[in-house]
C-alpha cells in the first residue's frame, strides 16, 4: 500500500485560530529497555515538504539517514530534548515525556503559540496550547520532521553507547527489546544505561535485586502499562 504524504491540514487550522508558530512533537524511546527517552521539536512553516518524508517507523534506516540532514537543513527550526534513563526511573514515564518535550520547546529558537503532539495522550499540557493527533506522524509534516529527527539522533546515540556494551546490541535495537539484548541481559545484568525500574527485570532472578520501585503514586503502575517484558 502506498505510503500517504503528511499535509498541513492540521497546522492551517491551527493557524487560522490565530497560532503564528505551530511546531510538531514526537517521541523516540518510550518502549526502550535501555537509553533516555527523546522528544523532537520542528516548525516547518507551510512549505512543500521534502519527498518521502513520513513517520520515521516507515522509513527504512537508510531513507532515515539520508532524510535527517536534508530535514535540518529545510525547517524553519528543531530541537531535541531528552530524558535519561535515571529520570525515567524516577519519575515515570509520561513525566519524563514532558521533561523531555518541555527540555525540546525551550531549546527552540521561537516561542510557540500552538503544539501539535502524535498520539491521542496529551503528556505536555500547559502553558502550551496543545492539539493532539492519532498518527500525526504519518499525517502532520511538521511531527513527521521530527519523527525522522529525534529518530536518528536516538539511533546514533545508542549506537555511540553500544561500543562499551557490544554485546547488548545497541546499534541495532537502539535499547529496545530484542534476542541479542535479552541474552545479554540475562547473563550481564543491566548498564548503567538502563532502566531500572522497568518491566523486564521480574524476568530477570538474577538481577532482580536491581530493580527500582518508584514512591511516585501511580507512577510505577502507569509505567508498567506501557513495557514490554522479556517474554521468557
């Protein structure tokens, strides 16, 4: 099936409503067993957008690589935030999100007056004025920017981190789960880059002990929701 370009439908009718700066967010790392969590921030205006660009999950790691830096150099602005994967631990999930969106906006060279955000969860809130968008990452051009954005930055920071740890994997599964790191896992325990408080360490008898429980009410819970477990 044919892949549907992103428009600026949303952002028109944001615009309308009197929003002048209109930027796209969208995260990378959520589901990760190891790395931070990272939100990417682009205002592209109302341009055509460059050919091919879509929701970087359906963009093969070429097309992604070869996308990032002619996207760079074609917004009006971007910027990158992130959480580490200690702040995860410590605050859960969807605070982290917004630590890191928050740490992306503020990065920006211009003051929003309007955010578009995938996913139908509003993890930002206020002061911004924020417009949630299911797979507004295959169909917003600005939260697709920063899809491919934040995407392979991500990528390439945990491929950096994977060269003390090659046995974990990380420039291939980029933290996530998969065969080579739950092996690893099993037999090394957890780095110093993963998180601690995640799922897959009840799977884990050996390292179990590692596992940090969060006093944040409800924090662990909403965390739990949203991992994945090693499956074994």
């Amino acid at each position: 099936m044919p892949i549907v370009p992103p428009t600026h439908s949303v952002e028109r009718s944001l615009r309308r409503a009197g929003a002048k700066v209109v930027v796209g967010l969208d995260e990378v790392g959520r589901g990760a067993w190891a790395g931070p969590v990272t939100v990417g921030a682009a205002v592209t205006g109302l341009r055509r957008a460059p050919e091919g660009l879509t929701d970087s999950k359906l963009l093969t790691e070429l097309r992604r690589q070869a996308l990032a830096p002619v996207l760079a150099d074609w917004v009006t602005a971007y910027a990158l935030g992130s959480a580490s994967p200690q702040e995860c631990d410590e605050l859960g999930m969807t605070a982290a999100l917004r630590l890191a969106a928050v740490r992306a906006l503020e990065a920006l060279p211009v003051e929003p007056d309007a955010v578009i955000l995938d996913g139908k969860h509003d993890y930002l809130g206020g002061p911004w004025r924020v417009r949630t968008v299911i797979k507004g990452d295959q169909s917003c051009v600005c939260v697709a920017a920063a899809s491919v954005l934040a995407k392979v930055h991500r990528d390439g920071l945990m491929a950096e981190l994977g060269e003390a740890h090659p046995e974990f994997g990380f420039a291939d599964n980029a933290g996530y789960p998969s065969p080579v790191h739950r092996a690893a896992l099993e037999e090394y325990g957890p780095t110093e880059h993963h998180r601690l408080s995640w799922a897959y360490l009840d799977a884990l008898p050996k390292w179990r002990h590692l596992k940090r429980v969060r006093d944040v009410d409800g924090a662990a819970q909403g965390c739990a929701d949203e991992q994945l477990t090693l499956g074994f």
